[in-house]
C-alpha cells in the first residue's frame, strides 16, 4: 500500500519536474533563438556598424512610405535610428533653425499636410517583410498614398515586437499567448510607445492647425500597448475639455493621435472602466433592460459632447475571436484573477459595449447616417454599418470613446482584421475620419 502511494507521488513529481524543465526550456529559448538586442545608445541615434546617418544632407524627404521601429521584449530600441528616420520624414520641412538644418525635403512634399498611420501589430506578427501584418498595412498606406497624391504626404509607421515564437511548430504557437502577454505589458511600462506617439504627434496631429492627421491602429496585445501609451493622454484631455458645470457640452477632444483603432484588443474590461465613465447621460430612446445593463438608469441630462466631435477611440471585437474570448479569461484564471472585468476583455464585456458593426441589409434606408458627415453615431460604408446602440445603459449620442461588437461573419478570428470585407470598410472609416477631422481643423487653418 505504502509502495503504491509511493509510487503515485513519484509519478506526480516526475510530470511536474518535466512540466518545469520544459517552461524553463521554452523561456531559454525564447531569449536566447528569438532574442532581439537594445541599441546602445537609447537617447539618441548614433550610427555606428555600417548604419548610414539619418542627417546626411544627400537624403531627401520623405523617402519611401512605411517606417518600421522595431523594440526589444523589455521596451527598448532595437536601432534607434528607426525612430529618428521616421520624425526626420515628418520634420523634413519644419523651420530648420530649431530641428537643425542638415534634412532636404522633395520639393513636392513642401507645404503639404501629413498624415500618418501608426500601427502595433499582435500576437503570431513581426517585422519580418513577408509578415502578412506588415504587408496588409503597407496596402493600406498605398492605398492612401494614391489616394492623396499631391495632397497630403502619407507615411506609416509599423511598430514591431517579437510577437511571434518563430522556432515552435504551427500547432504549438498558442502556447505563447500567456508569455507574449507579459512581453506586451514589460513594453508598455517602459513607457517607449508612449514616447513614440508623443513625438510622432509633434510633428502631425491636427491641433498644430496644419491640416495634419495623425491616426494609431494596434491588434490584439499590440493593441494592449497602444491602449497603455494613449489611454492617459485620452483622460487628460477629456477632463481638460470639461465644460465645468453640470449638463454643459464638453469642448472637443483631441489627445495625442487624432484618433486610436483597437481591433480585436487583449486586454481587461477593468482597464477601460474610467474612460467607459465619461459614457454618462439620458437613457437611449427604445431603452428596454438589456441582459447586460447594471446599475440605476438616470433618465435626465447629464454632460453631452458636442456635435462637431469626432471619434478619440474606436474599439472593434468579434465574436469569433476565441483568443480573448477564452483564452484570455482562462489564462486570468490561472493568475489568479476572479474579477469579472479583470477576467473579460473590453470587447466581450458588454456594459461597455456602445456600438455594432453589422452587415446593412441592402436596403438604401438602412443605416442611414442623421448627418452625413459624422462618425460617432453611425458610419455605412462597404456594406457594412457601425452604429451606436439605443437601447444601452448610458446612452449618449456623439461620445467619442467607441467599443463595438461584430461578428464572425465579418471578422471571422482574432487575427482575420485584414479580410478583403472589414478592410474595405476599415479604409473607408479612416478617410471618413481624414474628412472629419479636416473640417473641424479648417477654423485653425484660417
């Protein structure tokens, strides 16, 4: 009896030793087969090694269409030089006794506003020019580049991590998710993307009054580090637009990017909570008690926002996302987190849900937008229709913070952002936002 007992234990020792010697061997080899290294010098670039020298006077500016920055699991540099090359494209003609004088710019690109994309990917993506990310967003900057020759100068900049576990088999990369979660997280709290963003909107975010545009997309946990670098900048300047007295408008919010896309984002429910809390006001007019409305329904006005604002954050989940549908969840489980919203992501957490992207049922009345140049409320385009909800908790029209649900049929998994359908769309809301966000720039320009 004793032996058999015995025995049992030194089985259930043994699977636990090789459950541990294979975590300690899969983290071995993430840092060792996939490691990428820090440039030496973090602050400034400084090249070195055969790097040619982003101020050599013989280059002209903007060069090319697609700038990538590539950063390290703990959140720094790969090549510095990356992010000088990208802000010297968009300074190329700023006043050169303050950004220095050693940058020529095409003489068809003087004078022209910019409009810049910047996109994080997601888990499974890299840097890697055959990466189905890179290439897809580097269609859609193409396709932005002709659309707005001799208009604006378009430039997108793809921020890579190593997302991906390139030596595992195809059936094994899931289980990287949880590991990848925390590489996500170790780059937002070095604050690098934050960074990113601050400096890429000093150069071409709409309130220099230019004309410019500046618009951040991520997926998945590179949404996770978008939503970390903006989202405090988002809350600074909605309390800034304040209209500081009970039931007045708020002024119109613009924070560091013009706008932020988060498509199909991994992370909590709980970490949107106070940006979900500037969704106040009356109750939708076909209110009925939905499943997922807690809480008293106050049936008067609150603050409003005004109806020249457009969207600040737009985030779009599907329900064939089984990443953060299940994985997710299941993975804070086993950190040990019970929480409902710590547990839930925000785009499966329905109290936050505002919006659906639906497919429009042919008929030309469906879908129809109240004004035709808002974004906020409704948006048809591709036979597509993102509308904002009637019948939710804290319904109110022209509330720039967006989370919209769809479903498999238009974004068919956690990593199908790019589908031929939700992409046409996706391009569509982008120049729907250029147009948005000229009109409330041209006073400024005047």
């Amino acid at each position: 009896m004793v032996g058999n007992q015995r025995s049992k234990v030194a089985s259930y020792l043994s699977v636990v030793g090789v459950i541990f010697v294979c975590i300690i061997a899969y983290k071995f080899a993430t840092r060792t087969i996939d490691a990428t290294y820090p440039d030496r010098a973090q602050y400034k670039c400084q090249p070195e090694g055969g790097r040619r020298d982003p101020s050599d006077p013989s280059i002209t500016r903007p060069e090319g269409v697609i700038r990538v920055i590539r950063l390290t699991d703990n959140g720094e540099f790969v090549d510095r030089c990356e992010l000088t090359e990208a802000l010297y494209d968009l300074a190329c003609d700023e006043d050169p006794s303050i950004y220095g004088s050693r940058r020529v710019c095409r003489k068809e690109s003087v004078g022209l506003p910019k409009l810049t994309l910047l996109y994080v990917h997601g888990w499974k993506h890299g840097s890697d020019p055959c990466d189905s990310d890179y290439l897809n967003f580097r269609k859609l900057i193409d396709s932005l580049t002709v659309e707005n020759l001799g208009k604006k100068n378009v430039l997108g900049i793809y921020v890579s991590w190593q997302a991906d576990v390139r030596w595992l088999p195809w059936i094994f990369k899931n289980i990287s998710f949880w590991d990848k979660k925390a590489v996500a997280d170790d780059i937002a709290r070095s604050g690098v993307v934050t960074g990113i963003v601050g400096s890429v909107a000093a150069f071409s975010n709409s309130s220099r009054g230019r004309g410019d545009q500046f618009l951040a997309l991520g997926h998945s946990f590179g949404a996770r580090i978008l939503f970390s670098a903006t989202s405090q900048s988002i809350i600074y300047e909605a309390n800034r637009s304040h209209p500081g007295y009970a039931r007045g408008t708020y002024k119109p919010i613009k924070a560091a990017a013009d706008a932020v896309i988060l498509l199909n984002p991994a992370f909590e429910a709980a970490h949107f909570s106070f940006i979900d809390g500037f969704r106040r006001g009356r109750k939708g007019p076909g209110f009925s008690t939905a499943e997922c409305t807690r809480g008293k329904i106050e049936d008067w006005d609150e603050e409003k926002f005004a109806a020249e604002q457009t969207p600040v954050l737009l985030s779009i989940s599907s329900s064939g996302d089984y990443a953060t549908r299940f994985a997710f969840p299941a993975g804070s489980l086993l950190a040990f987190d019970f929480s409902e919203r710590q547990r839930t992501t925000v785009g499966n957490y329905c109290n936050f849900a505002t919006h659906v992207l639906r497919t429009t049922n042919g008929d030309e009345s469906d879908c129809r937008p109240q004004e035709p140049s808002q974004t906020t409320n409704t948006f048809k385009a591709e036979g597509l229709c993102l509308q904002r909800k009637n019948d939710v908790d804290r319904y109110q029209p022209n509330n720039p913070f967006m989370v919209a649900e769809t479903t498999s049929e238009i974004i068919e998994d956690h990593n199908d952002i790019w589908n031929d359908k939700f992409s046409r769309w996706l391009l569509a809301f982008v120049k729907a936002l250029e147009r948005r966000i000229d009109e409330t720039s041209e006073p400024a320009r005047r």
